[in-house]
C-alpha cells in the first residue's frame, strides 16, 4: 500500500524537521539585552550621522 508508505515517510520528514529546531540554541536574558543596546546604539549612531547631514545640507542652501 502506498499511502502506509506515504504516512511513514512523512514521520521520518517532521521527525527531522523536528530535530533540527531543537538543536538552535535558545538567547539568554543577558544576552538578548546586550544584543538589544548593541542594535540600539547603532541605530543612535546611524540617526546623529543623518542629522549632521541634514544640517549640512541647510547650511549651504543659505
């Protein structure tokens, strides 16, 4: 029968799928904040390049 074959093989796929989510490791609390600040001081790096830009580009329009 082939759809017992089927249903076997589709086991052996989400038994895989499964394994393979499992074996990511998970962030820590530390670490999640730390990643967090490093993102956020990226972000406060790029928007004070961007407003030194912006003042750049008024002043020479007068």
């Amino acid at each position: 029968m082939t759809r017992g074959n089927q249903r076997e093989q589709d086991r052996l796929k989400a038994q895989k799928k499964a394994a393979a989510g499992q074996k990511k490791p998970k962030e820590s609390a530390a670490g999640l904040a730390k990643r967090k600040e490093a993102d956020a001081e990226i972000l406060r790096a790029k928007q004070k390049k961007k407003d030194e830009e912006k003042a750049v580009a008024e002043g020479s329009k007068k």
